[in-house]
C-alpha cells in the first residue's frame, strides 16, 4: 500500500501484507485511529517490570502469515514520533483511559 514508508518504522515481519484496516475480537482498527496500549518497562534499579500505558496512532496495519495462522500487529506512531509495533494477539485490554485522558470506545487492544 505505502510506497514510501515512514524511516522510523521497523522492516515488516517476513511473509506479512500490508492492508487498510483489519477487525480483531469483533472490533473495527484502521490506518489514523488512536488507540491505548501496555508496553512492559524494566526498572533497572529496583531489578522489576511494570506495565505502562501508552497512546499511539496506527499508520500501518499489517497480517503477518506465521505458519498458516494469520497475526494483526499496528505500526504506530506516538505523540513525541516515537515508533511502536503493537500485536493485536499480545496486548490485553486494559481500562478506557490512556496517558492523555480518554480514548476512543473500543480503540483498545
């Protein structure tokens, strides 16, 4: 779909198509949307993880064919630009509210 792809996004997964939106657990996600997410952070100094929430905006949805069985993963942006690869089949849903305030209903993996 993109010709020209964003330089701060990792290459795509091996054997994965590019498409415009995808629908997972019966909701809809397409290229734009905001959504809400966890990421895992290690806390060198006290030797832990934590779960953090982050927001992001999907720039490319791909599905990735991992031996017959297709995996949804969203290339995001964050506000600061930072890129994100978020798996669909990974991230949990949490509660509607993301590190800038509420979210779009249903925009949460």
């Amino acid at each position: 779909m993109n010709t020209t792809r964003d330089p701060r996004l990792p290459r795509p997964m091996h054997h994965a198509r590019e498409v415009a939106q995808l629908e997972h657990d019966g909701k809809r996600f397409e290229i734009g949307q905001r959504i809400a997410f966890d990421v895992r952070v290690y806390e060198y100094k006290k030797d832990r993880t934590h779960d953090e929430r982050q927001e992001a905006v999907i720039v490319e949805l791909w599905i990735e064919d991992w031996h017959g069985r297709d995996l949804r993963y969203a290339e995001c942006l964050t506000d600061e630009g930072t890129a994100n690869r978020v798996w669909f089949h990974r991230d949990k849903p949490g509660t509607p509210m993301g590190v800038t305030g509420r979210i779009v209903p249903n925009a949460l993996f």
